[in-house]
C-alpha cells in the first residue's frame, strides 16, 4: 500500500506485493487501481482517480455540487491511510457531467509518462 513516486512528488503508484527483494507496483492507469484525489486549490472537491483508460485516468464519483474545470492540478486526497495528502497525480483534460446524475467525472492527465519515468521512490507507512 506505500506510495511510489517519481520525482516532484509525482505519484507513480503503491506497492501491492514483495517476494524476497522484488516489489510489484501498481501503477494509477492499472485497470484495478483507486486512488482517492482532489483538487490542488480546493480540498473538499474529490473523487476517486481509476485507471484502466489507456494513457489517461478517469476522476469519478465526484458530487454534482462540487466545481472541477479543465487544467485544474489533481493531487492525492490523503484519505487512504497509506497515500499521503498532496502527491501530484495530473491534470484535468476533460469534465464529464450530466444534470440527473449525482455524480460528475472527469478525465485527467497522469504527471508522468512511465517510458521516461527513470528512478521512483517509495514513501513508507508511519
């Protein structure tokens, strides 16, 4: 569950596995991975980031209420126990949102490109 990240403070992923010396990371556009998020400038508005999307992430269950707008920063809600508050996961791309549904999404652009990404770091639990 510790966070890896890339440098800046980029979220790459967690760790979801050991064997002897070898860790295995998720990275966020794993078709299996949640992570829960918010907007840089405003705590309140989250959602929870998925992957499974190709390149891009996808922010849903965000509440209908809430303002989102395109090029806004995503950052790590720091609701998990594990992810710290204010890893930099990207940006937003596109809004999705529909008047009678409750919630709205939004599909961000990851920080990293894992094809450049070079060393990661990981964040242990306290």
């Amino acid at each position: 569950g510790d966070p890896v990240v890339a440098e800046a403070g980029i979220l790459v992923g967690r760790i979801i596995r050991k064997e002897k010396e070898t860790l295995f990371i998720q990275v966020l556009n794993d078709p299996q991975s949640r992570i829960g998020a918010s907007v840089i400038d405003r705590p309140k508005t989250m959602g929870v980031i998925e992957g499974g999307y190709g390149n891009s992430l996808r922010m849903n269950v965000i509440p209908q209420q809430e303002t989102i707008r395109v090029h806004d920063r995503i950052i790590s809600s720091g609701i998990e126990k594990e992810i710290p508050y204010g890893l930099w996961i990207g940006t937003v791309s596109a809004v999705e949102t529909e008047p009678y549904r409750p919630f709205q999404s939004a599909i961000i652009t990851p920080s990293y490109t894992l094809q450049k990404i070079q060393h990661v770091f990981i964040l242990p639990s306290l």
